[in-house]
C-alpha cells in the first residue's frame, strides 16, 4: 500500500488526503497546531465562502498563468460543490458566492474531518515538520520526536497569512531545502496603511465607493464595494482586491495613491447637473448640510474641509468653481499609502513556491519525484469571494490523486 505523508491539515491538505485514501493510500496527515484547519474557520467571517461560480480567470493570479489555468480547469467550482454536497454540504448561493446552508465554516471542517475518519486517514497534531529527505525512493520526513517514512510527501503548509491559524511560512523553507524556487511572498488581501489625517475624523466610516489605485500616479486596478476608513487604514473588500498590486508596485519603490469615487455611478458631468439641481432646491443650506441624504455628516464635513468652503458658505452661493471642485472631491478623494499591513492581517499571500518546477497535472515537482504541492503555499492566490479556497480544493485535489498513479 502506498504510504503519504501530508504535510498541513488545512483547506488543501484535508483535500489532498480524502482524495489519497479514497484512491487506496495509507494516508497520514503531519499538523504542528493542536488540531486541523484552524484557518476553515475563520473563513467568509466564520461562515466560510469556500467557492464562487464565476470562475474568470482573471480572478486568479501567478506568475506562472498558463499552469495556473491548466491546473484550475481539472477540478472546478462544480466539483467542488459536488464534493461538499456528498459530504452533507448543501450550498447557499449569494450572488455566486458559496456558503453552507448552515453559514457555519465550522460545518465544512466538520465533514471533512467525518470524512478523514471514515476513510481511516491518521490524523497526528502538534507534529512540527522540521526537515525532509529522499533516501533510496524513500521519504523521511523528521519531526523533533520521530521520523516518519513515505513513498509520497505532499507539502500542503499554506503561506505566511494569518500565522496564528499555524501558517507560519515554514513550509517555503522545507519546499526550499528539496531545491525549489520561492518567490518572495507578500501579503495580499489586506488593509492599506495610510498617514492621511482626515482617517482620524474619518475612522470608522464605511462607505460604498470605488476604490483606483495609483502606482506613480498611474491607474492600476480599480474595485467597487464597501470601504472601510480605520485610524491608520483603509480596508474593505474593494480594498483587499486592490491591495495586492499595492504590495507589488510599493515593493518596486513606486509610489501609491488610492482614489475614492463616493459617487461611481455619476460622471462628472452628470454629478454637476445634479448639484445644481439640488441647489435648486436646498441653496439655503451650509455647503455642509446641503450634503445631507448624500454622505454621513464626517464625510460632508472632510469634502468640505478639502475644498476649503467656509463655514458659513451656503450652497447657493457656490461658484461654478466651487461645485466642480466639490464634485472632484467627491469622486477623485485622494488618499497616500505608504504600505500594506502585515502577514498577520492579511487573508493570503502572493507569491510562493514557483508553478515553474511544478507538473501542473499531477502537483508533482519537476526536481523530486514523489514530492506534491497544494495550497497557498504555491504561487497562486485568488480574488476575495471564494477563490482561494477554491485553488486550495483544486490543487488539494490534484496532488491528492496523483500519489495514487
Ligand atoms: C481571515 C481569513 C478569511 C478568509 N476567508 C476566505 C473565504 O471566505 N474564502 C476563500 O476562498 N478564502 C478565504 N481565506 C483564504 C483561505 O482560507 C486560504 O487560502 C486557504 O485556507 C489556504 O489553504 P492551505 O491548505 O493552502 O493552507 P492553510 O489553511 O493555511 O493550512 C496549512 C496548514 O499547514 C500547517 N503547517 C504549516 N507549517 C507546518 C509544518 N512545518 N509542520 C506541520 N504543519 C504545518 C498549518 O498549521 C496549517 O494547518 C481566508 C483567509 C483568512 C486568513
């Protein structure tokens, strides 16, 4: 019987090993916490987005994207769906992101731990995995207390996002001791820091805009939903999308901007004929209360601020200048980043092990045979609603069924 070792109980792992042992290996899972897929429940807010149905691959990104598609295309959202609805996993669909029917991440793990059970799969915890090599066509996989053998190894450690679900970034050393090529991880999906002082009368606020992000005042990468002003941050979804490219290009020593757009569904032009409508109306109001029913009361007072209105200014007194000013403000609202927030914010991570030295059929190294890889650990990482988990069940599945060849 072919012995493997999986090294990581996460997303990835757990697949990779029901796939393993349902294709008829011995399977043993290696996990330094004291229990299996910590980061399962946190995902989706604990309620766990562990798919999406448009599967774009613009919603992926890899240095390598051509392994990349390949490797997504044999096991896809509907497989996934599939899987987890004969595990017991019947889907909520939101708008093409999938939760439990019970929004409970803990559901997920739940089946799949059932599942490892049932299939007779060793699960041993608070196993560091410290070291790995190949002697004569044998693993031996070396933890402080014992050496455990195998014929196949998947690495399946995650990345350094959210160190404390036991992702600690340990598995790009082990991947590199047996010859592979890292590129050099950085947070992605997560907050971007920022010393603007209008944060501070701002913290707190969510507000659904468009979110551009500038590289030396270039445009490169735009997203639309509910942002989030914090003291010494922006977040949101809208953010997060975005932020990966602000990691890369802050990294290139560019520097970045962020846009807001409070109003993305006016042009400019469009959004000064409405002004003016409303001073029809309201011109008896202070510039500030003449945004009421637009913005929360913060925000009218920091576009005023910034188009440097009086306090006694009423609306219609405002001058051409001023109301193109105001609309400038409120769809062009400029806000400095200086840097990403740390791993430990961040809900993943770009780069990893490079998919150049990775058979993208089988997951199996191109540098040791009977080495697989799955998960975020790979440089492969996905747009917030579903998508990273969905590469996590992919590849899991991948390298899972491939031991068995
Ligand atoms: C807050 C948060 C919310 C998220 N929400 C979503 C969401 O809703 N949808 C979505 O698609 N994605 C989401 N993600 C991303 C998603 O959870 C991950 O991409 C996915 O879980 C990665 O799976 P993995 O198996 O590659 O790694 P992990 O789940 O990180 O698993 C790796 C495992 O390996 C173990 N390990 C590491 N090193 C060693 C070692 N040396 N020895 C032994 N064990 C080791 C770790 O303890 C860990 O259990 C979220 C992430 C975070 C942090």
């Amino acid at each position: 019987m072919m012995r493997v070792i999986i090294i990581g109980g996460g997303a990835s792992g757990l697949m990779a090993a029901i796939t393993a042992a349902r294709g008829g290996a011995k399977v043993t899972i290696l996990e330094h916490q004291n229990q299996v897929g910590k980061k399962i429940l946190v995902t989706g807010n604990g309620r766990c987005n562990f798919t999406n149905t448009d599967q774009d691959l613009s919603h992926y990104h890899s240095e390598n994207l051509l392994n990349m598609a390949m490797i997504l295309k044999q096991y896809t959202c509907q497989d996934t769906i599939m899987f987890f609805k004969d595990l017991g996993i019947f889907s909520k669909n939101r708008n093409g992101y999938l939760y439990p029917h019970s929004d409970a991440a803990s559901a997920v793990l739940e089946v799949l731990r059932m599942e490892c059970e049932h299939l007779k799969v060793k699960i041993a915890c608070q196993i560091e995995v410290e070291s790995i090599v190949k002697c004569d066509g044998v693993f031996q996989v070396n933890t402080p207390g014992w050496t455990y053998e195998a014929e196949k190894v998947i690495l399946a450690t995650g990345s350094k996002a959210a160190p404390a679900t036991g992702s600690d970034g340990s598995g790009y050393a082990l991947a590199q001791s047996l010859g592979h090529t890292v590129i050099e991880p950085y947070p992605a999906l997560v907050q971007l820091l920022s010393k603007d002082k209008c944060l501070n009368a701002l913290a707190g606020l969510r507000v659904d805009a468009r979110a551009i992000l500038f590289a030396d005042d270039r445009p490169v990468i735009s997203n639309r939903g509910e942002v989030q002003l914090n003291a010494n941050n922006i977040s949101g979804i809208p953010v997060f999308q975005i932020s990966a490219d602000a990691a890369k290009a802050l990294a290139a020593g560019k520097k970045c901007h962020v846009v807001l757009d409070f109003l993305p569904d006016f042009t400019e032009e469009l959004l000064v004929n409405f002004m003016k409508q409303r001073i029809s109306t309201g011109g008896y109001k202070s510039a500030v209360n003449f945004l009421t029913g637009l913005f929360s009361k913060k925000l009218s007072e920091i576009l005023c601020e910034r188009c440097k209105f009086s306090k006694k200014l009423i609306a219609e007194k405002f001058t051409e200048d001023d109301i193109t000013n105001l609309c400038k403000q409120i769809k062009n609202f400029k806000i400095q980043t200086y840097g990403t927030n740390g791993f430990e914010h961040a809900q993943c991570c770009g780069g990893g092990v490079s998919l150049d030295e990775i058979d993208p059929f089988t997951m199996e190294s191109l540098k040791v045979s009977g080495l697989h890889f799955c998960g975020e650990l790979l440089d492969v990482h996905g747009d917030c609603g579903g998508y990273n988990l969905q590469w996590a069940w992919t590849s899991g599945y991948l390298a899972g069924k491939a031991v068995n060849d």
